[in-house]
C-alpha cells in the first residue's frame, strides 16, 4: 500500500468514529422527544383512522344529535364517571400488579 491509501484508510476511520460520535449525541438529544412523539403519532392515527372510516364518528355524532338534550347530559355524566373510575382503576397498584402478572 502507498502512502495515500493508508491516509485515506486513517481518514475513513476517523470519519467513522466521528459519525458514531454524532450518531450518539443526536440520539441524546433526540431523547426527551420520545414521548412526546409518541403522542402526536398516536394523534395522527386516530385522525387517519376516523377519515378512513368516517361512521365511526358520525354515527354517535347523529345519535348525539336525535337524543334529547336533557338525556344526552346524564348519559355524558355516567360516562365522565365511568371514565374516570377505569382510569383510578388502571392507576391501582392491583392493576399494576396484574399487568405485570401476565
């Protein structure tokens, strides 16, 4: 091998260390990212989801619309309750445990 080849062989190695270098600092950076990300494409596939499939929002939509007003506020309510006790529940370290259990 000359000279040249040998340098050119060094420079390569050294370009590589440094793209490994760069490649960890981006992923450290990129880190506190993550979950938000995460939510926005959890975002973005509902919305893909209710474009593709539109009755699924316009079917409760018109439901929401016939019922009466006074129905549809204790319904709402009963929901809100249910909602939030799922979400107490899911919270429980009993949950936790049995997530992890399985």
């Amino acid at each position: 091998m000359n000279a040249r080849q040998v340098e050119l062989i060094r420079r390569r190695e050294r370009l590589l260390m440094r793209a490994e270098a760069q490649r960890h600092e981006l992923g450290e950076a990129l880190r506190a990212w993550r979950v938000p990300l995460r939510v926005i494409d959890g975002g973005v596939t509902v919305v893909r989801t209710l474009r593709t499939h539109p009755l699924l929002w316009i079917a409760p939509l018109a439901l929401l619309i016939a019922a009466r007003p006074r129905r549809v506020m204790r319904w709402s309510g009963k929901v809100w309750t249910l909602w939030r006790l799922w979400r107490s529940l899911r919270a429980s370290p009993l949950a936790k445990w049995l997530l992890h259990a399985a």
